[in-house]
C-alpha cells in the first residue's frame, strides 16, 4: 500500500482514474500563509521606521531653524546674550545639541547645525539652518 493509496479515512482503496491525489500537498497552505504573514509583518515595520524617520528628520529641521532664529536675534541685538549660547540654549529646549554654531555676517546671519538622537536604529540626525535679516 503506497501514501497515494490512503484517503482522509485510512482505508486503502484503488487510485481513482482522472483525480490525482492530494496527500503531497497538505500543509502547503499554512506554510503560504506563514510567509504571507511574515511579508506583512516586514511590510509593516519598514513602514513604522520610515514614519519614524520623518518625524525625526522634522524634529532636527525645526530645533535648527529655531536656534538659528534665535542665534540671529542675539547676533543683531534683539535680545541678550552671544549669538552661539542662545542658539544652544534654544537648541537644548528642543531636545537637541549644537554641533557648530558660526556668525557668517557679523551683526546679521548666523548659521547652526544641530544633532537630534533618533534611537537605536536611527542614530544621530543632523539639522542644518542659517537665519539673519531679509535681504
């Protein structure tokens, strides 16, 4: 009695002519749907990291524009202090770090780079800004 023989009830009867029989295919379905499931699952956390990505590459453009905003304030006189440590000090109320703070324009234009900790799997994401008067 070979595995062809076998059906769903154990009995061993003669191959029907014209219906092949079934028995080697059995599971084949789970382990499609296994790796279905996988794919969605990868799908789904590349998406999240991207997500992820974004909002950090936004955080560290906003916590520069804001620290060059201020920077260039103090670099003109509109409020106290050097133009560097109110850049950082804005910095930091954003949950950033300066990396380089430079005064391209003495009196007006301050340029400032800053660093955004994006996790373990991100890293460390810069955020570039430069900001003076209108020309």
């Amino acid at each position: 009695m070979s595995r062809h023989d076998l059906h769903g009830d154990g009995v061993a009867r003669p191959p029907t002519p014209g219906r092949p029989s079934r028995l080697g295919e059995r599971g084949a379905g789970t382990i499609l749907a296994l790796g279905l499931g996988l794919l969605i699952i990868a799908a789904c956390g590349a998406v999240g990291l991207l997500g992820q990505a974004l909002a950090v590459s936004s955080r560290s453009a906003s916590a520069a524009d804001l620290a060059a905003l201020a920077a260039a304030d103090a670099e003109r006189g509109l409020r106290p202090g050097s133009a560097c440590a109110v850049a950082s000090e804005a910095a930091g109320l954003n949950a950033a770090s300066v990396v380089s703070c430079e005064v391209e324009i003495p009196g007006s234009t301050v340029r400032v780079v800053v660093n955004v900790d994006g996790g373990p799997l991100l890293g460390p994401v810069l955020g570039r800004a430069r900001a003076g008067p209108p020309p």
